[in-house]
C-alpha cells in the first residue's frame, strides 16, 4: 500500500499518480497514433484549402449524393429569397422604400443573369460549395437609366488567394488576401482582376489588385472565433463519399456481369466419344457456340452436359451497409437522412415532424446568422446609401440618422405546412390567445400582414360593388360557411 497513502482524517486512498481526466487526451495504446495539430483558426482553414475546394466541386459535378446535399441546402435555406419589410412608422416611407427595392432587386446583377434573390441562392451555393463566397458593390453611373445606380457582382474565393500573407505598403498586416489595420479591422481585400482559373487568353489573371472593405462582402460561416476564410461543407465527407461512390460501382459492374446469362457445354473426352480412334476430327460444320434464345430446343450430342454461370450478387448487407453509409454523409452535411435519399421507409407523420424541426431550426440560425447578417444587411444599406445620394428617393434626415429608414425586417420564404387544417387552427388559437399577432404569423408563412390586409379590402370592396358573395367571407358568414342573423 506504499503507492497509496491514507489521508488522515478521511475515509478514503488516493493514489499517488492520477488518470487524465478526459479519457480522449489518452496517450495508451488506442491513441498511440492520434496526434493532431494544434494550429489556430486561420492556419487550419489555410492548409489543402484550395484542394478541399476542387474536391467538393468535383463532387458536385459528379456524385449524386454531394449534388443532392448541396442542392437541398441552398433551397431550404434561401427558396425564393429572404426578403426585407422596412420598419420605419410612415407609411408611405415603407412603401417607398419597398418599392425602389423592388425595382433595384430587378437589376441588381452586374451581369445581368439572375436577381437579387437568385444571387442570394448562388451566394449560398458558393458558401456551402466552395465554403465561402465574395461579393463586389458596383457603383454606376446615372447615365445608366437604372433604378438605383448600384449593382453587386458574385465572386468566387479564388479571386481573393487564400495563400496571401506579408505587409501591405502601408504597413497594414495581410492575412489569407485580407488586409487589417492596427486594431484588427478589416479595410481591404488583395484580389485578382479575373478569375486565376480562366487562364486561356487573359494576361491578367495573376495581378493582384487592392478593394476597399467597404466594396466587399464577404459570406462564409465561422465555426471557430478568428476563423477568415471558409471551407466548403462537404469537407468532413469528401472522402467517405468517392469511397461509397466506387463501392457502388463496383456493385454495380458484379450485378452486370451477374445479368449476363451464359451457359457452357460439357463435352466428355476424345477418348470417351470415339474409343479406339484416336485424333478424331470433328465434322467441319461442328459451331462451338450456340446461341440461346426464347423457346429454344437445344439437342446435345451425346455426352454433352450443360451449365450455367453463377456469378456472385450484391450480398446481403448491401442495403445496411449504405444506408448507414448515407446515414452518417447526411450527419456530416447538415441534413436528415430523409432529405438526402428520399427514403422515407418506417417514418410517419409524427416523426417527419421532428426531423424537420430540428432541421428548420439549424437552417433558420444560417439564415439570421449568416445570410441576413453579412450579405441582406449590408446591401440594403448600400442601395439606401446610394438612392439617396442619387435622388431617387428623398428621405428627410438620412444623412444624419439614416437608422430609422435602415430598420427591417428579413422574411425568409415561409416552411410549407406539415398538416395544413392543424398548422392553420394552431395559428388561428394563438392570434386569439394573445399568444402571437396576425402579423408575426403572416411573417412566420414568408408573408407581410399589410399587403394580405391591402387585397383582402380590395377583394371585399369589389365583392360589394357586384354585389357577390363568398362563404368566405368572415363579414357576414361563420366559419361553417352560414349567414350569420344580426342580433337584437
């Protein structure tokens, strides 16, 4: 008991040489070989960077599943866009403000292919692609007859080199193409002035050139606090994917080999088929070969036997094995397994239910935490900014408080019902409870109350003035559909 003196006074020993108190900081004989780095958060997302980048675009190009991932993303977490309802007590303000937001949302694009909800959805496909995704504010001139002389342009990572570190010639620290001042700031982005991978016919695709932090955005998600730049989402999958997908092909080409359907005709020997005459030729017409097809008759000679191939199937545990291979790429990208395959085997509708809440829920933190707060945010006040200073619109005190008219709401597209009649009723309970409002729920649906209120007075009033009659209509019928009498 040497190794394990008594501490006076208690009722217990403890030994002279402690256990880690994780059993994961281990140094025996299971973590003999797990020695991972210790580099911080910038240096860990420098290195293979550009290789994690290729892979994960190869993927998309090529693996079902990645495409699928990706794809499922981009439109839960942006759909038809993320929209904003502005804030401010006027009226009429709002309705101004929306509608040169409209109008800009039309030509946002400075290559003039998509809107500004369509370059929302590139942007989040560049994100979760590529891990990042850059985007330029393009002033232009008023000559352009546009609603607002400002577009924005999508950038891939390339543009900026991750690889890009020193002293700028202003004394500012550059960090992975990232300029910083002295308290940390970011005041510019080092870019190529085109795309270092569209090398054929450009002189120009390894000049590096200097954009102010103010005409760039840039969208990626940070999962360690001083992380810069972004990787892409498939990351942690990238390789158990290329090893299912060439598992599946293997099985696939012992399943073809398996549906070749051949037979093999045993003759016995020389000796057994003409005894005593060795060296017989068969007849010159002898075919080795015979066909086999519907309804056939085949006559053997005597002797001969046939056989068929019994190649090997697929086995048993082909389909456990990929699904729960595809169980854990759908863990590693975010997504339930459902989503990812479309096997909704064994689930019902109490279950999806639970599956998509937890869903939902992770993608509504990307879209307040990441889309809204670094790409929607930024560009209403830069096309505010821009308005204003172009005349389009007159917004009293802009110039010394614009945060009033800047204040707005961001309504992603609504999730659709799971059980419609329920969803509704729920909703309808909570407005009468006091529980919510009529504008939160219409706002919860991708919808604004004010608009819903707008129609719905207009529809009635054309309904009175043809003097037609709806059964829903909540004026005069119930929610049966029935006149309601005036009461005494």
């Amino acid at each position: 008991m040497s190794g394990f003196p008594t501490l006076r006074g208690r009722g217990f020993l403890m030994p002279t040489r402690l256990k880690n108190s994780y059993e994961g900081a281990g140094q025996g004989r299971r973590a003999a070989n797990w020695q991972p780095g210790g580099g911080g958060p910038a240096s860990t997302s420098t290195s293979g960077l550009q290789t994690l980048r290729n892979r994960s675009r190869h993927a998309a190009r090529n693996d079902p599943y990645a495409f699928k991932a990706l794809d499922t993303q981009v439109s839960n977490h942006i759909g038809t866009g993320i929209s904003p309802k502005p804030k401010h007590p006027d009226a009429e303000v709002r309705r101004q403000l929306q509608e040169i937001w409209d109008d800009w949302c039309e030509e946002s694009d400075a290559d003039n292919q998509l809107d500004f909800y369509g370059q929302q959805a590139l942007a989040g496909r560049g994100m979760f692609e590529s891990g990042e995704c850059f985007v330029r504010l393009r002033p232009r001139r008023l000559s352009d007859g546009l609603a607002v002389p400002l577009q924005i342009q999508l950038l891939e990572p390339e543009f900026v080199p991750h690889d890009k570190n020193g002293t700028a010639p202003n004394g500012n620290r550059i960090r992975q193409g990232i300029e910083f001042n002295g308290i940390g700031q970011r005041v510019a982005y080092w870019m190529y002035k085109s795309h270092p991978g569209e090398r054929a016919g450009e002189g120009d695709y390894n000049s590096l050139m200097r954009v102010p932090a103010d005409q760039v955005i840039h969208v990626f998600e940070p999962t360690r606090p001083g992380q810069l730049r972004g990787v892409p989402v498939l990351s942690t999958v990238l390789l158990r994917l290329k090893t299912l997908d060439e598992f599946d092909d293997a099985v696939l080409f012992r399943q073809e080999v398996a549906n070749l359907f051949a037979g093999f005709i045993r003759k016995p020997s020389a000796d057994a088929m003409f005894p005593g005459q060795q060296g017989e030729q068969l007849d010159a017409g002898y075919a080795p070969l015979v066909g086999l097809e519907p309804g056939t008759m085949q006559e053997l000679a005597p002797g001969e036997e046939v056989e068929f191939s019994d190649p090997p199937d697929a086995g048993n545990n082909y389909p456990d094995f990929m699904r729960q291979q595809l169980a854990a790429i759908a863990s590693g990208v975010g997504l339930p397994y459902e989503l990812l395959t479309g096997d909704l085997r064994n689930i019902n509708d109490r279950v999806i239910r639970v599956i998509l809440n937890e869903f939902r829920r992770r993608v509504e933190q990307r879209q307040f935490g990441i889309f809204v707060h670094q790409l929607c945010k930024p560009v209403w006040k830069a096309v505010l900014d821009a308005a204003v200073l172009s005349g389009v619109i007159s917004l009293p005190g802009y110039a010394a408080n614009p945060r009033p008219y800047q204040r707005a709401r961001w309504v992603p597209q609504g999730w659709a019902y799971t059980h419609p009649v329920q969803d509704v009723q729920a909703d309808r309970l909570a407005v009468r409870s006091g529980f919510t409002s009529r504008s939160e729920v219409a706002l919860k649906r991708g919808n604004d109350a004010e608009t819903i209120d707008q129609e719905t007075a207009a529809d009635n009033a054309r309904a009175d003035e043809l003097q037609l009659s709806y059964d829903s209509d909540p004026r005069v019928r119930d929610d049966q559909g029935e006149i309601i009498e005036d009461k005494p």
